[in-house]
C-alpha cells in the first residue's frame, strides 16, 4: 500500500499515525471568531441566531460598562504622562499652547500632558565652554581656525589670538524664547565681535606684552553686554586667552623685543632691591651722625655753660678775697700742670730735712705718659730757674690787680 494511500481498518499511514482529516485552524475562521468577540465587547449579539432579544439587551450593557471602562484607562493613562521630575541643577519650563505659564525646580511634578501644556527641561549648573580661534582635537592637540583668531590691531598689524569662554544659563525662559540657534553658536559670535572690538582699539606691542589682563578685562565686559542687549539668559563666567602671537614673519623679532623688555624688567627689579638695601642703610647712618652732633652739640653746651658758671662763681669769689683766690687758682694750675710731668722738684737750700722720693706715685706715671701730654720737647728747668718764673707771674699778677684797683 502506498504511504499516501489511506486505507485499513483503523485509518493509520505506514508510519502508525492516524489519518486524521482535520487540518490547521483557517485564518477566515480565525477573523470572524475576533469579530465575534468585540462585537460582544460593545454590545453587538456575538453568537448564533437560536439567541433571543434579552440575551442581546443584556450584553448591550456590558458592551457600554467595557467602553467607559476603557475610556477612563486611557484618560489615566494619559494624564499619567504628565508626571516629571526636574534633577538638581536644572530647571522646567511649562508652555500651555506655546505660552510661558510656570517654571519649576528641581523635584518630582506634573503638568497637563500633550497637547495642552509642554515642558522644557534646562541646565542651569552646567559650564559650557566655546573655543574662538581655534578647536580641539580629540588626541589633545588644538587646531587653529584663521577666519576667527587673525584680527587687526590699532596700529594695523595683524595678530593671531585665541580664546576659551565658560558660561552658562541663567535665566531659562530668556534662553528658550530669545535664542533659536545652537548656544555655543551664539556665544561664539558675541565673543568674536567683542574680541575684534577690543584689538582693534589695542596696538599689537600692548596687546603681545603687558596689555592682556586689559584686553580680556575688557572682552568679558563687551561679551556680557552684547549678550545682555540679546536678552539671551547667559552668563559668562570666565574670558582666558589661550594664545596671542604675532605673524610668522616676523616672530623672531618679536621674540627679540619680549626678551628685550624681561630684561629691562629684571635690571629694573635689582635697581630697585639694591635701591631698597641702600637707601635705608644710608638713612641710618646719616640719623647716627644727626643724633653724634647733636649729642657733641650739647655736651659742648652743657660744658660751656658749665666753665661760664664756674667762672662767675670764682670771679664772685675773687671779689670777696683776691688774694686767696690768686693763691687757690695758682695752686690749681701748678697742680694741673705738674701731674702730667716727671719732673721732681727739691729744695735743699736752708733744709735739713730728708728728701722722700715717691717711686711708686714715679713709676705709675711712666707707665701713663702716652695718655698725658707729651712735655719731653720742652727745656729742662733748674730749681732756681723755676722758682724765678715763679716770682716773675707772682709779680705780673700783683701788678695787674694794682692797675685794675
């Protein structure tokens, strides 16, 4: 018998299956069996025609439960969509049919799902950073981009300048409703226009040496400005100057001149230190010599005060008694002028009295000349030669006192 061939007793092919006649379900009965079913669903008799009308009533009314039923579902649903949460840092812009009608921070919210209302979420923490003369590469290097970094300078030289700008958004609403271009391409622009405007009022000698902090100083100001007239809702947090070079023709006379002016700058600073460790040691040296003359000022004062006070108190004494006055100042003087020498003098004449030399008050002296006046150029005296000098001034003072009485 063929394998294909159904025959036997218990209608089985050659393998043992049964030979069954029923095939895959049809994909029309399959249709109408879902027919059937949301036709019940909404209220549309899904069975055969023996059903009579109440049996058709009563899934009316379940058809109309299953509708509402699905309706609310899909309300919830779709009011579920307006659920958000706003992360720290950032901020929500609500907009019910275009219009600005709330903004909230950070934290879990809801507002009217699409199509009535709409939200934007913006960073306000977050630093942006633009590039303007030049771009970063992504091995580290930076790429020069000549249509933003040449610019002219006052004195009509051109230069090669670049620089780096931070910000970020500070106001939401005046960022989504003022600024339909990319941020970075607006602040790239801004900066652009601020940088030409500062060196083109700059020379380059100013701007290559001691003139940056002045020209970033001033490029951060024009950038807020131009972005504040915009009303673009940015901040800009810092200006730095990546890199301001003259032309590669003449960098090397340029390079020439900064080494020129370190060095002024160096001889200048040592000037000034050796200036700094002179002057006040100077100043001091002519305060010491100030205060030594003031001092020998008055002690030279205070000493001549002192011999003329000395000299009207002896000339009062001198009134009273002259004679003993004479005689005082006489002996003074003798014993001021003998102290110094090493002269001894004797008197033997009439005297039997045994001569006493003083060898130690001798010795002492000697060991003191070089601090005494020196007398060894002068003549030696003889007793009586003295004793008539003496007798001579005696006589010379006796004659001066008669001719003043």
């Amino acid at each position: 018998m063929p394998w294909n061939q159904p025959g036997g007793s218990d209608g089985k092919d050659p393998w043992g299956n049964r030979n069954s006649q029923d095939g895959p379900p049809d994909l029309d009965e399959i249709v109408k069996n879902l027919q059937k079913r949301f036709s019940g669903l909404f209220g549309r008799g899904g069975g055969d025609g023996s059903r009579d009308s109440g049996t058709g009533g009563g899934g009316g009314s379940i058809g109309i439960f299953g509708v509402g039923m699905i309706l609310l579902l899909l309300l919830l649903g779709w009011m579920a969509t307006g659920i958000y949460t706003v992360k720290q840092g950032e901020r929500a812009v609500i907009l019910r049919f275009g219009k600005l009608v709330d903004t909230t921070t950070a934290g879990l919210h809801w507002n009217f799902p699409t199509p009535i209302e709409k939200r934007e979420i913006v960073n306000v923490e977050q630093v942006n950073t633009v590039e303007v003369g030049y771009r970063s590469t992504r091995n580290g290097s930076l790429q020069s981009v000549p249509r933003e970094s040449l610019m002219l300078t006052e004195d009509e030289n051109i230069i090669d300048i670049a620089f780096a700008i931070q910000f970020r958004i500070q106001d939401p609403t005046l960022f989504l409703f003022n600024v339909s271009d990319d941020k970075d391409i607006v602040v790239r622009s801004a900066t652009e226009a601020a940088v030409r405007e500062t060196i083109g009022k700059t020379t380059m000698d100013l701007a290559l040496t001691s003139g940056r902090a002045e020209v970033i100083t001033n490029t951060s100001l024009i950038v807020q400005t131009i972005l504040d007239r915009y009303e673009s809702g940015i901040e800009v947090l810092t200006v730095e100057m990546q890199h301001a070079l003259p032309p590669a023709e003449v960098k090397a006379a340029f390079d020439d001149a900064v080494k020129a002016r370190e060095d002024e700058v160096r001889l200048v600073n040592e000037a000034e230190a050796y200036s700094n460790d002179v002057i006040p040691r100077a100043r001091g040296a002519a305060a010491r010599i100030m205060q030594d003359a003031e001092a020998y000022q008055a002690s030279v004062v205070a000493a001549a005060n002192g011999e003329a006070e000395r000299f009207i108190a002896v000339a009062k004494e001198y009134a009273r008694a002259p004679e003993v006055t004479r005689e005082r100042m006489y002996i003074e003087t003798m014993e001021n002028v003998l102290t110094g020498s090493n002269l001894v003098m004797v008197d033997q004449q009439n005297s039997n009295n045994i001569m006493y030399l003083p060898l130690d008050r001798m010795v002492n002296r000697m060991d003191n000349m070089e601090m005494m006046p020196d007398y060894s150029s002068r003549p030696t005296l003889t007793t009586d030669e003295l004793k008539r000098q003496i007798d001579n001034f005696r006589d010379a003072s006796d004659r001066s006192d008669r001719s003043r009485r």
